[in-house]
C-alpha cells in the first residue's frame, strides 16, 4: 500500500465530523438515515484516496527478464559463444508463468526475441553492425519491452567496451524504476557496472586503445590530426607513443588513462611518397595492465602530393586607369614565389583564363585572387567560383590592391556571396554625403543584344546595383536620353531606393542618340545639391555630335566641382568620350562585354564616395588566436581597401580603424580568406622584406586548402581484443 500524495489523508479528520452531524438521533427514518450516512461517508473515503493516490501492490507472482547480449567486435566468437549458452541455462530455469526476451546489440540493438514463456534458445539470428557496441540503446530497448505489471529484470551481458552514448544514466533510470539491473561482463562474471568489466575483483585494471580516427586523404606538408580514443576500467599509467609503417617514432607522450573513455587528438606532420601509410598507436602501461594484446591499434590514410594551386592576376604593365596613373606592378610575382618555396604547386593565369568549370576547377586545392577587378571576370566564372568553394569544398583566397573587394566591383557577385567580408561600408561617418548622376543611354541600339540581355537591360541592372551602394542622405537622379532628355528619377534624397530602382528598370528603348541633351539637363540641377561630392556617370553605346559638350563639361567641373565618369559600350562608343571624362576630372571606361557593366558601376561609386581605399601606415591589430600569426608580431602596412566582416566570419587582423585586414570563415563545404591588403610594395613593401612572408601565405593557403570530393568520407579502425574492423564513414 502506497499513497503519491499523502497531504490529501488530512480529509479523513472531516470523517468524525460527518458522522457525528450525520447521526440519527430519532427512532423514526433511523434506517434510511442510517443508510445515507454510510454511503455519505463511503464517498468521502472514496475520494480521499482518490486524491492522495492510493495503490495497493500485490506481490508479483510473473517475472519478466529481457537478456541484453553484446554481439560486438569486440567479443570473440569464444564469448558469444559462452553468452549464447548463459542465456539457454537461465531460460532452462525458468519459472512455467516467467517470460523472457532477448535483444542483442552491437552498433545497433535489435529484438532478437520477444518476451515469451518459451524456455529454448538457439543461435542468434539478428545481425546487428557489430562495428560498435551501443549498450546505452540496447538498455533503452530492453527498458521498452518491459511491462509495468509484473515483476521485471534486465540482465546484460557484455564486455564493458561500449562506444556509443555513456550507459550510467539509463542504468541509474533503470534501477529507480524498481527493475532489478545485472551485468555478467566476460570474462569477470557479475558486476555492479558496466565500468567494472574493465578492472576484475582483486586483479589489475585493463586500459585499450578502442579507436582511431585519420581522414581519408590528405595533403604532403600539411599536419594531420589523428584521433584516439582510449578506455579503461582504473587508472593505468604509462606512455602512448605513434609509429609510422617503417617503425620510425613519431609521437611519445606519457599518458594516464583513467576510468571511462578518453578522447585525445595528436598532430603528425604528413611526409613521405604518394600512396597509403599506415600508423601505429600503442599505449605502453608501466603499472600493469590486465590485457595488454589491446593496447595498439592501427590506422591509415592516403597521402597524395603536394596540392596544386591556383593563383589568378591581372599582367604586369595593365593600365590602372582610372585607379592611378601608374601603370600596374607584378600583384603576384612575390605571392608565387613565396608558395612555390614552400613545395606548392602552383599554376598563374590571366583572369580570363580562370576555368569556369567546375570539373577543372577540382583539380585545384585552392584558388588565389591577387588585385582582380569583377570586370575581368564574366558572370560565369564567377558563379563557378562561387560553387567551386560552396559545393565542392574547394578554398579560396582574395588578395587586396585597388582594384579588388569594393573598389574592384564585387558588390552583390557570386565572389562577394563566397567571401568573408561584405563590399558595403555601412558607416555614414566614413564617408562625405554624395550626389550621384546617371546618364544612361536608351537609344534604339541599346537594345541589342547577343543571346543575353540586351545591354540596356544590363545598364539598368549596374544602375541599380550601385543604387543599392548609396546611404541614406545621399542624393540620386537619373536621366534617361535618345534624341532628347527625360528624367527618370528627378533629383531626391535616397528615402526608398525600392522606388528608385523600380523606375530605373521601367526605362524602355529610344531612337537617336543626343548625348549634350542628357548631360545638359543633369547640369541644370546636379550643381545646386548641397553634397560634398557631386559626380556624373553618363553611358553610352554610340557616337553623336560633340557640339557643346567638352565645354559644358569642364564648366561644371572647374566651376562647380561636378566630375564626370564616362563609360563607352562596345566599338561604335565615340572615342571622344576619353577626353570628356579628362575635362570632367574622372575618368574613363571602354567596355567590350556590356556584362562587366553592373561591376564598373559599383566600382565608380566606390571611387567616388572616397572611403574605400585607404592609403596610410598602420600595424594590424590580431583581434583572434589564429596559426595565421606568427610570433614575433607583424611589420606595418600602407593601405587596404576598407571592408566590413560578415557576421560569422572570423576577423583574425584588423586596422585602427577596427576594418578587417585579414578574415576567414567557412562557406559550404569549402573556407574562404580575404586579406583587404595587398602582396606587393605597393602597401606591403615592409611585408615583402619581413622574414615571416613566406611562412604566412604558406600558412594561409595551407588554412583554406579543399579537398577533392572522396576525403569527406573517414576511415575507423576498432581493435578489440583479437578482433579488427576497417569501417568507411559516410559524412
């Protein structure tokens, strides 16, 4: 007899009451009243013991018994035998009204019987993974099997060399719900816990090296980390030591193992010729171990050779128009060489021939951009880049330089998505406000295309794109021209640039082509703005009469500080839109693929806004512990394009004013780096002489390196007792 709630007995002191008011006191109705009483008070037990959960348990008089076997590698086929026979003994024993079941678990655990009154046992005949042993699922299991009506034991048998989830807690649960838990652990017989399989009564404690873990493959020079994971029954002293498939001594470290299992990682530089190597973990107890035929354990992994790189820059010589006046340095030649120094393999191309497919780019490790601007690149390339890191695992590095991150025209591309950093300054302070004109072509012959979007299309996408670049106080109009001016977007504060792009893509084609037209009528409007910086990106794709425009720009410029960028589309753009953008301070574009275009307009407004390119000296503050940084500290740099770090990067150095100097993060499968300097004398000349260049791009290309598709997969190798089990895992 048991009560759960035993507060709500304390109605039973209303019971006397309820009589003594109940009582009849007069002969008449004495039996009827008499009655009600009884029943009045019935109830009032009834329900008292209702509320403070009354039960009456009668003795069980029916045992149910669940046997847990372990069918694991671990046990040799002696000990399943004997395990086999426990079970045939006990059944043969078996009360007539008993029932049993058996369940037998090795990775998995499976119903090999159901509770039965059935008193033989033959073979076992589930086949479970035995490339584990799960005793933590296989209690769980026997737990479900048990009704709660009947008397109930589980009885495990099993060597305590579990690998799945820690036991203890499902024993613990177990046992308070009043079922009687055994472990009869081979070869020490019945013990209290699963530890205690691993130190017998009176003897010595036993200590196994169960596991260890290499991935599949792995690069020459890189450092492997394998994983070994280490079980013992008490504390076993001693030293664990690695060996290479020639014998060779690669790790010793004293090493105590203690009661449980131990998990520890051990870095091993990989060296030697292409193909499998094999390596030898031992663990060599000096205070005695019950069995010391499981205390080593081989592993192996595939070395391959050193991975081949590819490393992307624009030639040396390129005018840097309207970046510097100077033309543009070896961004590579010192990258290269430092990498190549270090027994990498690598590979230099032109930004057009950076492979925009996929199955040539798995050849490489890695991918390096050194100064690349977006308009070098198509749409396509850089989309195959994109996937290259996100699907296939491959690394990427973006080295900075003027022309590159926002200054290169990264903005919303397939190249800023994969990076670690995003292209947008957010911060108004950074910069002044700026009033952006567009005068964008719409003549009939913008509409032409060449199987894509006509290059109308694609100037209002660059429009829009650089839109998107502006903050709010800044000022925007567009002017839309054929034959004559319209204004599309009349000169407004940026309050909804949704508005602003909707109109933008609302523009339809035209007729002739009036270049004077459009530029007049932004003249009219864009020097009365109260911007700090007032400038004209005007597009075109045709020639026209230049009648008034070289003096109208050079007006607006050196009387009202107006600049003007001028684009020319394709081979019919008249060449005198050079000069005009000379006379209008800024600067020129001729454009052959109209695809570059959304890439050129957020390269301008980045120009423009003057807070992308930094040029000042400065130390880089490391802000993360990274093997990226060596010790020793970092000589100064004299400039960077200034960034912001995306939310889930890692900003390993920063400049004073806290914008990423080195970031990296991991982008799908793959890692990407960005270091918003450069790797010239341009901004690095002091880095170009530091000791420790080598060893950090090294170090760098090494931190992002991908792996080719099949080294997702892991290989595990289980050796218990004389038993061993190569297992390939699946990701």
């Amino acid at each position: 007899m048991s009560f759960s709630r035993p507060l709500w007995l304390l109605l039973l002191l209303f019971l006397p009451l309820v009589l003594w008011a109940g009582w009849p006191r007069r002969v008449a109705g004495r039996r009827r009243r008499t009655v009600a009483l009884a029943i009045r008070s019935a109830l009032l037990l009834a329900l008292t013991l209702a509320l403070s959960g009354f039960a009456w348990k009668r003795p069980a008089d029916r045992l149910d018994t669940v046997f847990v076997v372990d069918w694991s590698d671990s046990l040799p086929d002696e000990a399943k035998g004997d395990e086999v026979a426990y079970v045939q003994r006990a059944l043969a024993e078996m009360h007539p009204d008993d029932r049993a079941a058996v369940v037998v678990f090795g990775r998995e655990a499976l119903v090999e019987r159901a509770l039965s009154t059935e008193e033989t046992f033959g073979a076992i005949t589930s086949l479970p993974l035995t490339n584990g042993s799960d005793l933590e699922e296989a209690l769980r299991l026997a737990l479900a099997l048990l009704p709660p009506e009947n008397a109930r034991r589980i009885v495990a048998l099993t060597d305590g060399a579990y690998t799945g989830a820690d036991p203890l807690p499902i024993a613990t649960l177990i046992r308070s719900s009043g079922i009687d838990l055994r472990f009869v652990c081979y070869p020490f017989g019945e013990v209290a816990d699963p530890q205690e399989c691993r130190t017998p009564a009176g003897g010595l404690p036993d200590a196994a090296v169960t596991a260890v873990h290499l991935p599949d493959l792995t690069h020459r020079g890189e450092t492997l980390k394998m994983e070994v994971t280490i079980q013992a029954g008490g504390t076993v002293t001693g030293t664990l030591e690695v060996h290479a498939q020639d014998g060779t001594l690669l790790y010793r470290q004293p090493y105590t193992a203690r009661p449980g299992r131990d998990t520890l990682t051990i870095p091993l530089l990989a060296e030697g010729e292409s193909g499998l190597h094999t390596f030898r973990v031992e663990f060599i107890p000096s205070t005695g171990d019950f069995y010391p035929q499981n205390n080593n354990l081989e592993a192996a992994t595939r070395l391959l050779g050193e991975p081949r790189l590819l490393v992307v820059a624009p030639p040396e010589g390129e005018d840097l128009r309207p970046f510097s006046e100077e033309t543009r340095p070896d961004e590579a030649a010192a990258l290269v060489a430092a990498l190549q120094n270090a027994a990498l393999e690598v590979e230099r191309v032109l930004p057009q021939g950076l492979p925009f497919s996929l199955e040539v780019l798995s050849a490489y490790a890695a991918v390096i951009l050194v100064d690349v601007p977006a308009a070098q690149l198509t749409p396509r390339q850089m989309s195959a880049l994109q996937r290259y890191v996100r699907d296939l695992g491959g690394g990427l590095i973006a080295v900075g330089g003027p022309t590159s991150f926002g200054m290169g025209g990264y903005f919303r591309t397939p190249l800023e998505e994969a990076l670690p950093v995003e292209m947008q300054i957010k911060d108004e302070r950074r910069r002044p406000r700026l009033a952006l004109g567009y005068v964008i072509d719409h003549s009939g012959s913008m509409m032409e295309t060449s199987g894509g979007p006509t290059k109308l299309q694609l100037a209002q996408e660059a429009a829009i794109r650089s839109v998107t670049m502006l903050m709010p106080g800044d000022q925007v109009g567009v002017v839309a021209f054929d034959d004559k001016a319209s204004w599309v977007v009349p000169m407004q504060t940026l309050e909804d640039p949704a508005a602003i792009q909707a109109a933008i893509a609302r523009i339809g084609g035209g007729g002739g082509t009036d270049i004077y037209a459009g530029l007049l009528a932004m003249s009219k409007v864009l020097p009365k703005t109260e911007a700090q910086v007032r400038h004209i990106i005007l597009l075109t794709d045709g020639g026209a009469d230049p009648t008034g425009i070289p003096e109208l720009v050079q007006r607006m410029y050196k009387e009202q500080g107006v600049t003007l960028t001028a684009i020319g589309v394709g081979a019919d753009a008249t060449p005198a839109l050079q000069r005009w953008a000379e006379l209008g301070g800024g600067r020129y574009h001729f454009v052959r693929d109209p695809a570059t275009l959304p890439a050129i307009f957020t390269t301008e407004t980045a120009l423009v806004s003057r807070s992308y390119l930094v040029e000042e000296t400065f130390t880089p503050l490391q802000t993360a512990a990274s093997p990226l940084i060596p010790a020793g500290g970092l000589p100064p740099l004299y400039g960077y394009v200034a960034t912001e770090a995306k939310q889930t990067a890692q900003v390993v150095l920063q400049s004073p004013k806290e914008d990423p100097i080195l970031a990296v993060w991991r982008y799908g499968l793959g890692k990407a780096l960005a270091f918003t300097s450069d790797a010239t004398g341009r901004w690095g000349r002091d880095w170009l002489r530091w000791e420790g260049y080598a060893p950090f791009w090294e170090t760098a290309a090494r931190a992002v390196l991908g792996r080719v598709q099949s080294e997702q997969l892991r290989t595990e190798v289980r050796m218990e007792g004389e038993n061993a089990r190569l297992v390939v895992l699946l990701p």
